[in-house]
C-alpha cells in the first residue's frame, strides 16, 4: 500500500485537506493509482483499495456548463445527479477507469441508469468509462447475505475487465489496516474539539484521496490544530446531502455542530471498511443504519437517535434539498422523539436555490426558535 | 360526431361484482377477519392462494381519491409535519389511517390489518409501510429490489419465457428465497398449508387469464375506431386483476373479451368519426376519470390506450417452467420499474403507440412521486421520435389541489387543433 507524501511538500495538513476538499473529485493526491469513480454511500471504498485503485466520490462536483442529457432530467430528480450527469457528458470523468454507483443510494441509481440510457442510445462521449451498478441489500437474512457475496464476486470481475486486480485476502487485509486506520483519525477529529464545518470539510477531503493518504494528514494536521472551547449550543444536523461550507458556517453561529448524520456528514466511511474480511466486509456494510432502505425499518431513526444523544446534542437542525421524498416521513417521528427527550428541533424545511436567501431564512428561524424557548 | 355512448354491460357486471367484494370484505375484516394490507407490486397471488384478503394500497387509495376525499387528507397530512413534496398515490391510505376518523373514510376506515406486505422498489415505499406498522401494530415483510443492472429494452419479447435472463437468476434466487419467507409467515398466521400442486394450476389460470386480456388488447388495437372509454377499459381490466385467477375473473375477462367482439363487428365505436386516437400515460386520474371523454365532441378524439391492458398480457404472462414460485418472482421481480425505468418504459410505450396507431399522447407526471415520475423525459422524446405528440401532465393521481381541469384542456385542445390541422380536417 503507498504511503501517503503529501506533507513531504511542507505545507500545514489542514491546508492540504482543505484544499482537497474544495477541489473535490479534481483533487490529485500525492500518489497517483487507478482512478474508479463512486457515485453514493453504501459501496465498501475498501474494495477499490484492494483491487489497487483509488475510488473518487463524483457526486459532489460542481457544474461549469450543461450538455444536451440535460434537457432529459426532470426537475425532481436530485441536483448532484444533474450536476454528476452532466459533468460525466462533458468528458470530466474522462480520468476513471470505471464508476461504481451504489443501488441503496436512491441519486445514485438514478444516475446510473439515466447514464447507462444516455449509452445505449449511443449519445454518451467515448470518455464515458465503464459502469457498474452496486447492487447490495440492506439486510440480514441467509438469502441476502449470500445475494451480497454475488455481487462482490460481479464487483470483482468488473475490476478484472477494466484492468484492475481481483482483490485477494490479502489485499483485502491490508485495505482494511488502512481504512481502520483511517476510522480511528476520524474519530479524533470527531473529538478534538474543532467546528462542525472544519470537521466536515476535513472528513470529507477523504472521498478524493487514499485512506492511508487521508489518515495521515488528519492525524498531521490535528497535531497542529489547537483544540478551542466548543461555544454555544451542541447542535446535530440531520437531513438531506449537504457540503456546504457557508451553510454550516450559519449553523455554528449558533453553537457547534457535534453530530453531523446527514449523507455528507459522519455517516461516511460506511462501517464495512474497516473489516478484515470479505464476508466481515458485506455484513456490516448491508447492516449500515444510515441506509434509509435498511430492514428492519426502524434502525434506521433508531441509529439517528443515538447518535444524536451520544453526542448530548441539545438542538438539532434539519434541512431538506428541494427533491427530498424520503426522509420527509421521518420528520413527525424524529421531532416528537426529540421533544421528548427535551431536544429543541427545529426543521428548516427545503433549501432554497439562493444560498444567500436560504441563509437568512435558516438564521431567522433558529433565532425565533431559540427566542421563543427562553 | 359523437354517437350516443353506451356502456359495456361487462362495465356493470364488473363494478358491482367489486362493489359485492368489497362489502363482503368489509362485513368479514370488521367482524374480526384477518386480511393483508399490501402494495400493487407484491405478490398478490401468495396471498390469495392461502386465503388471506388483501386490501391493496394504490386500489385503496384511489377509492378515498374517488370519494373526494384526498384535499382534506392531504392539507391534514402537512399539519402533522410531514412536507407537501412527498408522494401522494401510495401515502393516501397512510394519512387517513393517522388522522384517525374512520368515520371519514370510505367504509368506515379499515380496521388493524394482519400483516402489511410492501416491495422496496421505491426508497418511500418503506417508510410508508413502517409508519403503517409502527401505528398499527402489524407486522411489516418487505420484498428487496435490486435493480437489473442491465435492462433490455424489448423486455415484453423476453419477459414470458425467458425471464432468467431478462430478470437475472441472482436476483430471482433472492426472490424466490423471500418468497418462501413470506409464505411461511403467512401459514402462521392463517393456520393453513401452502397448496404447492394448487398453486401451479392456479399460475396457469392466471396466464390464461392475461392471454385473454392479450386477445382483447389485440381488437382494440385493431379496430378500425376505437369501440370502448378507457373509463371502461380500466375497470374491466383492474377489477379482474385485482381477483387474478379465480373462477369470477377468468370468467369475466371472458365476458368483457365477447363483447368487445361483437362490439367491433358491428361497427359500435366511441365516436362516429373519429379524428384523433390518445394515449393516457401514468395511472388513472382518480378524481377526474370525466376528463377522459372531454375532448371526444370538441376535436373527434379519443383515449383508446391506457396502460393497464396491456399490462396485463407483458407485464403478467410468465410461463411456469415447472417452478411457479420463480415464474411468479419473474413476475414480480420488476414490476414497478418496467413502467418507469428507462429503457423499458420508452421502448414498451413506442411499441403500444405504433400498435394502437396513436397521435397524441397524454404524459402525467407527478412531480411528488418520483419513482413514478423517473424516465418519462426519456419516454416523451422517444414517442417524439416516433411521431407521436407529448403533452406533459404535471400532476398528480390523487390529488386534485394543483390540478386545473380548464387550463389543462385548453392546453391540450391546442395541440388538437394543431394535429387537426395537419391532418387536413
């Protein structure tokens, strides 16, 4: 596994991450490997690792111009997958040798297979690399569990076609000490005292780099971090997908957000990653409660409650993209829940597209809200 | 131009005998009788087969809608917090259950089911059917749904015989095994054993049952104009599909099938000239089901395709290849998403339009159910592309409150005028 020598350059870590993180998937770490594009959560990174690629989330890219796909996305499908469609039409996913897009993540089989129609109309660029739809249930019967060990076995031969390796036990091991590795950085950042927006800034530089690259400048740049006092109110975010610095910057004028369970917050690296195994790998990864199609039904709002008093969050904000049709159901629930262990709740409601404009609506709310509890 | 429209007697048969059900129904479950409440694309047929009544989610749905009802339920639903772009086709049911007056609903509400049975086709479905069972009480078994990585587009052409490939072994293994599951739950709960010599012969009634509807799609595409309403057809088709395989629907897709035959050999048609044939894409809209005549006086045209005929023929004929668990998870493996996914919903609806010899389509899409909504941009070109005009409907199955019966017509009769035109009329 190459170790990570983007301090060699002797720049401060926290800057390399940053900066990675506003590049996003144009990132280019330190040491170069086969790129394999990942489109949504769910999809065990580990595997890529072991195969000797470098997976790449692609979904949180920004759009520079669109293509003529654009004209066939209607308008409630989710923004990261217009974004992702019409970036991948535009040849900038030119560099991948595959993309992977995980089924459980309801953007992500969108984009799939609106890519995969774009191809075989035979409208798709040739830059369009090959696909691969991550087909894994969320659960725990015999049936599922050996369905899940098929599909890493179809995941594998795909990594042959393309060119990369078929992961041995080996190589899976090692991937993992990596990813673990990775998990225990996490974990410090997640303690160490810094915001919310730092965290998650710094969480998510990780999508674009190795884990052993990630780990290393995490732990590098915690060393130089001073931890500061955490102020104001403990604050959870709960919702749709969101990576936005400003937004978060709003947020922490209120307190520090301490548990960040939405799609783009915590909930990544999935908890498969770290394990040494194949099987060991599936199991917890089709066991992951930040799947909203986890079964049973109930871990999912189970595992955002706990984590939400782990963390002693004494306000938790949620805020929808405009496509939200999912986790709208678990509003009313979630908000008694809360009421009831004495949390405030405050629900922002959908985004809206002018980030200016949507700020000073959030803002407002949670000062009303905030006033109206003294 | 219009001749004086008379129903089909099948039409009367048809309704009253699912009006006789439903009461029959309603006196059993609320005199303590266990019955499943499930979703369209589940395995009906495991359900009917032990005996267990099912009350369907969208058929449910579409009776408050029908009611009127849905406006009063859907403002209710935003006061419990839920937002107002949440699907609304499959939820209807749901909100009535938790507003609470059953003596709103039709019926007088329905009582605790025995087992809620949903297909996690859609990310909602779930949380839909989790919240039924967290008020309730009643257990949840949900289906998963992989998707098919590699959809064919001419799925029909495959779908009867060689569904191992269409449908992908792996994923009708999973089924299958779940099915299995389900099946074992289900002789618990109602004493019984599951009948698997029975069960074959009751699959293969259920495909001769879906060749007859096969036969019928055939004369109404065929006729030289169009001889029933698509308000008739739906029913006709729907009723006997929500019996699937028992003597009555056999028998009635009989009766509907023989008088549409004689219907068109004696030259009956819906209009006298007709100028224009229409497509009706997406579900029925429940609240409106009027709207489908409104343009047949004004411009000579006619729906004379709706989705659920011949549906029932591609969607449902499986043959059994010795294994009717696996021809039935054939069948229910992509049920949904064969009318929704791109390349099986664009390719299947130039096929139907070519054969039905269709001008104008009627495209809805209801912006707030998304799994219903995917893929239609992708359709709407493809009709384009086969000369068939796309007008888009955003609107909604059930719900009334952004629909504008003027404005939509309006918008439509445009493009009437327009086709009228070219045609020289």
């Amino acid at each position: 596994m190459p170790h990570s020598s983007s301090l060699r350059f002797g720049e401060a870590a926290g800057t390399l991450l940053d900066r990675a993180f506003d590049a996003r998937d144009r990132h280019r770490p330190s040491v170069p490997l086969p790129r394999i594009g990942i489109f949504g959560n769910g999809f065990p990174e580990t595997l890529v690792a072991a195969a000797g690629g470098l997976p790449v989330h692609l979904s949180m890219g920004r759009l520079r111009r669109t293509t003529a796909i654009d004209e066939f996305i209607e308008p409630f499908v989710d923004e990261e997958v217009r974004v992702f469609l019409n970036r991948l039409m535009n040849g900038e996913f030119a560099d991948c040798l595959g993309i992977i897009f995980a089924r459980d993540d309801a953007p992500a089989l969108v984009a799939y297979q609106y890519t995969s129609e774009w191809v075989r109309q035979g409208r798709a660029p040739k830059s369009v690399p090959p696909l691969f739809l991550w087909n894994l249930v969320h659960t725990a019967t015999p049936a599922v569990m050996h369905f899940n060990a098929l599909q890493a076995e179809k995941l594998f031969d795909f990594f042959e076609r393309i060119g990369l390796r078929r992961p041995s036990d080996e190589a899976i091991a090692e991937a993992a000490a990596a990813e673990a590795g990775r998990r225990q950085a996490l974990e410090r950042l997640e303690t160490a005292g810094l915001s919310g927006t730092t965290a998650m800034r710094w969480r998510n530089a990780g999508r674009f780099m190795s884990a052993t690259e990630h780990a290393d400048l995490l732990n590098a740049a915690l060393v130089d971090t001073k931890r500061t006092a955490q102020k104001g109110m403990r604050i959870g975010l709960i919702g749709s997908s969101l990576a936005s610095t400003a937004s978060y910057e709003v947020f922490e004028r209120f307190g520090t957000i301490v548990c960040d369970w939405q799609p783009w917050g915590a909930v990544w690296p999935g908890p498969g990653n770290g394990n040494a195994t194949l099987p060991e790998i599936l199991r917890a990864t089709a066991a992951d409660p930040s799947c909203p199609r986890i079964t049973p039904t109930t871990a999912y709002r189970n595992a955002l409650l706990q984590a939400l008093a782990n963390a002693r969050c004494d306000l938790v904000l949620c805020q929808l993209a405009p496509t939200d049709d999912t986790f709208g159901w678990e509003i009313p629930a979630l908000a008694s829940s809360l009421e009831r262990r004495a949390i405030a709740f405050i629900n922002l409601g959908f985004r809206d597209t002018d980030p200016e404009t949507w700020h000073a609506r959030a803002a407002t709310l949670i000062s009303a809200k905030l006033e109206a509890r003294k | 131009m219009t001749s004086t429209y008379v129903p089909l007697e099948s039409t009367r048969i048809a309704t009253d005998h699912q009006r006789g059900w439903a009461k029959s129904l309603r006196a059993q479950i609320t005199s303590g009788a266990k019955y499943a409440f499930v979703n369209a694309d589940t395995p009906h047929e495991l359900f009917h087969h032990m005996g267990l009544p099912i009350v369907t989610n969208q058929w449910w749905s579409a009776i408050i809608a029908a009611k009127q009802l849905s406006e009063y339920y859907f403002d209710y639903m935003e006061t419990l917090g839920f937002h107002d772009r949440l699907a609304r086709y499959s939820s209807l049911p749901l909100i009535a259950e938790l507003e609470g007056d059953t003596e709103r609903q039709p019926w007088g509400g329905l009582p605790k089911p025995s087992i809620l049975c949903a297909r996690q086709s859609a990310d909602d479905h779930q949380k839909i059917f989790s919240l039924w069972s967290e008020r309730t009480g009643a257990p949840l078994f949900l289906i998963s749904a992989p998707a098919v990585p590699d959809p064919h587009p001419e799925w029909w052409r495959l779908a009867r015989s060689d569904w191992e490939t269409l449908y992908r072994s792996d994923r009708l293994d999973l089924m299958v095994a779940e099915f299995e599951a389900l099946i074992a739950q289900l002789e618990e709960l109602t004493g019984r054993s599951f009948d698997h010599d029975g069960f074959v012969r009751y699959m293969e009634a259920i495909n001769e049952q879906e060749r007859i509807f096969e036969d019928i799609s055939e004369i109404l595409a065929t006729a030289p104009r169009c001889p029933i309403r698509i308000s008739e057809q739906i029913p006709n088709v729907m009723i006997p599909q929500w019996h699937r395989g028992s003597e009555w629907a056999l028998s009635h897709a009989k009766r509907f099938r023989a008088e549409l035959h004689e219907r068109v050999k004696a030259g009956v048609s819906v209009l006298e000239e007709e100028r224009i044939r229409m497509m009706w894409i997406g579900a029925g809209l429940w609240f409106d089901t009027s709207f489908y005549s409104t343009f047949e006086e004004s411009h000579g045209a006619v729906f004379a395709w709706s989705m659920y005929l011949p549906f029932a023929a591609d969607g449902y004929i499986r043959e059994i290849k010795g294994d009717s668990l696996r021809a039935l998870a054939a069948r229910v493996s992509a049920m949904n998403e064969q009318l929704h996914q791109p390349p099986w919903i664009n390719s299947w609806l130039v096929e139907q339009a070519k054969k039905y010899r269709i001008d104008v389509a009627l495209m809805l899409i209801p912006e707030h159910d998304r799994f219903s909504g995917q893929g239609s941009l992708f359709a709407k070109k493809a009709l384009e592309e086969a000369g068939v005009r796309v007008i888009e409907v955003w609107s909604d199955m059930v719900d009334r409150r952004k629909w504008n019966r003027d404005e939509m017509s309006a918008r439509v009769s445009a493009v009437l005028d327009a086709v009228l035109a070219e045609k020289g009329v």
